[in-house]
C-alpha cells in the first residue's frame, strides 16, 4: 500500500473498496433488471470517477453515463447552495437517472442536484454514493445504494481531494489535522 504522510489512517482500504462495487453493481444490475430498465449513470465530478469506473465493470445492463460538476464546497466545510460549473450533455427526459458520488455528507449537493433532475424531467432518480457520513446530515436525503458510512471525519482518497489534492490515492484515510486547519 502506498505510504503519505498526510493520512492519520487507512479507514477502506483497495481491496474492500473493488469487494464492495461488485457487489453494488450486481445489486444495481437486479434492480433495474426487474424493472427492465437500463439507468442513465450521472457522475459528479471529481471525486466520483474511480468510484464511477470500478462500478460500471459489474453493471450488466445497456447503461451510459454523463457527467456533471457542481460545486458548493469551500475548504472543508460544505454550503446550502450549489453552482453548476458542468451541466449534462444529453438530455434526460423520461430518463432514470442514477447519480454517481464519492459521499453523502450534509447531502445539500444532493438534494439540489435531485431537484435539478426532476425538473429536467427525468422519470426517476436514484443514488449511489461511495461513502455515507450520516451524522452530518442536514437535508432528508438518503443514497439508495451506500458503499460504506464513515464517522465524522474527513476524509481523502478514491477520488476525494483536499483542495484537489489526495485524489489519487488507491484508499481512503483520514487526513491528518494539520494539514487542513
Ligand atoms: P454535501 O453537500 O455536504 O453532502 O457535500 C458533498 C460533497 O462535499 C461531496 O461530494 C464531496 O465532494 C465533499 N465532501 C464532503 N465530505 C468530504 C470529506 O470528508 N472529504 C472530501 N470531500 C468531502
Ligand atoms: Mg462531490
């Protein structure tokens, strides 16, 4: 495992993390098979796309993703209100859209981008969220399909950044204090 002197400890490491998308992909692939249906993939950049790339080897459905790039995070503290800095190149109307994230935290993001969703039309929406920090919910949002829940800390790796940093890590740790306070 590669070492960085940033991270206080490895909370997931690779190999629970590729253990886990298979099982959510399979899930994935039942659900929306007993549906007959095959979702839109809706990815929120950055920190979704490992996340993105392991799942979709074990969705076996005729899906396709988009991408799209909200923003509403400053340091490490997340706000109400979120900016779309990337919209979706496609259409979704009568669509059934399954959003892609790294972590559910507040879950203000989500619920916005929900909303968004709803309006542009799509016939349902549904969430898959590498990591759940449910303590620190504020909205009623709740991810349908849930990688691992994780304490109150933050957290990088797997795609998650601190001031676009860390991302690239194969694991996600705990930063160590001092490097964001
Ligand atoms: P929310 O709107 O508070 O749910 O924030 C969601 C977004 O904040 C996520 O998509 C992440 O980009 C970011 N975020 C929240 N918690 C963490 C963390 O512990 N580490 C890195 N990014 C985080
Ligand atoms: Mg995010």
């Amino acid at each position: 495992m590669w070492e960085n002197n940033d991270i206080k400890e490895v909370l997931i490491t690779k190999e629970q993390i590729e253990k886990r998308s298979m099982e959510l992909g399979r899930q994935i692939t039942e659900d929306y098979r007993a549906e007959g249906r095959a979702p839109l993939l809706v990815a929120l950049l950055r920190g979704s796309v490992p996340f993105l790339s392991e799942l979709i080897k074990y969705i076996d459905l005729d899906i396709q993703f988009d991408f799209m790039d909200v923003t509403s995070y400053v340091g490490t503290e997340s706000q109400g209100d979120i900016k779309i800095l990337k919209d979706l190149d496609g259409s979704i109307k009568d669509k059934d859209i399954l959003i892609i994230e790294d972590i559910v935290d507040t879950g203000n993001t989500l619920s916005t981008v929900c909303k968004t969703m709803y309006l542009k039309g799509a016939r349902s929406v549904k969430i898959a969220t590498l990591l759940n920090k449910p303590s620190r919910r504020a909205t009623g949002i709740e991810a349908d399909y849930i990688g691992f829940n994780v304490p109150n800390e933050f957290v990088v790796g797997y795609g998650m950044d601190f001031n676009q940093r860390y991302r690239c890590l194969p694991y996600i740790g705990v930063l160590k204090e001092d490097c964001y306070k």
